[in-house]
C-alpha cells in the first residue's frame, strides 16, 4: 500500500479522537479486577482499555484436509502455477486463500474461473492459452490485484504501489493529486479530503498502479483495473475523457501532473 493511505486514515481516525501509535511494541498486559486490561508499550508508556485485539496476519488453513495423503505438507499454503494446479500433482487445483496469491473474494472467484476454463480444456484436450492474460491463467494475480479498504476515508489500489515497482526493476515515474482540488469533490462532499497516485512505466508508457484515497473512492477503481489490465498507453488514456463535474476528473489532473508524452 502507498504509504500515504495509511497516513491519511491516520489523520482520519486521531479526529475521530482514536489514539493512534505507531512504532511502539506492547511488552506486557495486564487484566484488574474491574475487567479493564492495561497494556504496557515498550516506550514506558501505558494505554487501559476494555478488551485487546491482536491483529497478526493470516495463516494457511490446510491442516485437516489430509493433505499428507497426497505427499503434501498439512498447515502449508498451497503453491500453485497460474492456472491453479497444485505444484507436484496434476490433478489437485487451489483456488482462493489457500494458494496464498492474493487473499480477497474477488480474486479467489477469478482464480476459480480459470481454473475451471484449464480443467475442462484439460479434460477435453483442447489448447491451453497460458501466456499471460490467456484464458486458462490468473495473470491478474501477479499485475492488477483490485482491492478496498473500507475505512473512512477509503482506499482504493490496484497494481503496482511505487516502491514495489522499483523493487521489480521497473523505470516508474509516479505523480500524486489533491482528490479535493478535483470538482467533483466538492459536489461529493463540502471539505472533501483525499489523494490519488499513479505509477507509470516509463519504458512501455502504461500505468502499472493507483491508488486512491478518499470518501467513496472504490466505486472509481474499476477505470483504474481497465487502464492497468488493458496496459493502456498513457498518451490514449488522455482520450479518455472523464465526465465533468465527476471525481473521474482525477484522471484528468493525473495526466496534466503527469505531462503528455512529447
Ligand atoms: C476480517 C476480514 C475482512 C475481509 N474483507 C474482505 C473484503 O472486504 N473484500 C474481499 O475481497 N476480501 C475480504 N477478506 C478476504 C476474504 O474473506 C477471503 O479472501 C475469502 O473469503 C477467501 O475465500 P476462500 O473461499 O478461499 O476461503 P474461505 O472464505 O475461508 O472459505 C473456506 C471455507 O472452507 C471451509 N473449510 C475449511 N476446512 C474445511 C474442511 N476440512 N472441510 C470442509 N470445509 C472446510 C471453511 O469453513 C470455509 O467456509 C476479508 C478477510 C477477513 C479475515
């Protein structure tokens, strides 16, 4: 995630009066007899609250299935190649959380779409396309995972943030806009704040990411997964003319921050 999302959603929450740390490690709780649990940070400060909630991440839930019988390890995600099927077999396909590739409903029923194309094109002998983007591979998976957040603001990413797109040795150059500046944003909301980013590969001249952040902004992503699924060249997204006064006007202050490719 971008990491002005969280940022924002910060800002957010310390309004609504949440005390927000970061950057501090709990070392001790303690429960009294009142039922209030206080919890000692290791900066020597405190915090007493009703109830604690540890958030740790998520573990692969493939212990009971008996995967041993089939040579695999039980408690492990399954590995998968891009058309489901379990690495090592070829019968067994993982869709969804246990494969481990992008934890969200969305994408589990997408991996399941094409999992069922390469099995019945399996059964039936028929040609399996398995270059990205073919019909038997979640290729989204790995370039264009949509997904919201829904806090107040939102966030809304898909693609590539900026830092993960250095780190696969792409040449990305990103730009960043005041979703609030937008027109559309004050017909959304009188103060509206918010702020969207685009990341574009220099080389191909396509967006490999955005995110935007901001009252309701999921319901603009999907442009944004067409622009990345359908590596639409920049130059043509300036073609793509939002409709005023909308906050798709974003895409129109992105380019403008951006500039047109000479
Ligand atoms: C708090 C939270 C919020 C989330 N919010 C979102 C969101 O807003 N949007 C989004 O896209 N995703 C969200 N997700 C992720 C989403 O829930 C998962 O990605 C999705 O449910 C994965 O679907 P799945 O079918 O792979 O697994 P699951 O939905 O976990 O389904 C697996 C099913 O298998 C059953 N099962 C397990 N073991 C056995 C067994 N041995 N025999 C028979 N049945 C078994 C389980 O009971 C379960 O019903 C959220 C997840 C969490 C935890």
């Amino acid at each position: 995630m971008e990491p002005f999302a969280g940022e924002l959603v910060t800002d957010a929450l310390r309004e609504l009066g949440v005390d927000v740390r970061t950057g501090v490690n709990p070392t001790r709780v303690d429960r009294d007899e009142h039922g209030l649990v206080t919890t000692t940070l290791d900066d020597g400060t405190t915090v007493v609250t009703s109830e604690v909630l540890a958030a740790t991440g998520r573990s692969a839930h493939t212990k009971d299935l008996g995967l041993e019988t089939v040579g695999l390890t039980p408690g492990d995600w399954l590995q998968v190649d891009d058309t489901m099927l379990v690495q090592g077999t070829d019968w067994l396909y993982a869709v969804g959380d246990a494969n481990h590739r992008a934890l969200l409903t969305h994408q589990g029923k997408y991996q399941a779409r094409a999992a069922g194309e390469a099995i019945a094109a399996r059964h039936q002998g028929s040609p399996l396309h398995t270059e990205p983007w073919g019909a038997h591979v979640a290729t989204a998976d790995h370039a264009a995972v949509p997904q919201v957040t829904f806090t107040d603001p939102e966030v809304a990413s898909v693609g590539l943030t900026e830092a993960k797109a250095r780190e696969q040795g792409l040449n990305v150059r990103a730009v960043e806009y005041e979703l609030g500046n937008v027109a559309g944003a004050s017909l959304q909301a009188d103060g509206y704040t918010g702020r969207a980013k685009m990341v574009v590969d220099e080389d191909r001249g396509v967006v490999v990411g955005v995110t935007f952040v901001g009252q309701d902004v999921a319901e603009m992503l999907h442009a944004a997964t067409i622009a990345v699924v359908g590596e639409v060249p920049v130059d043509r997204l300036w073609h793509a003319v939002p409709a005023y006064p909308t906050m798709n006007e974003i895409w129109l202050r992105l380019l403008e921050t951006y500039g047109r490719p000479e």
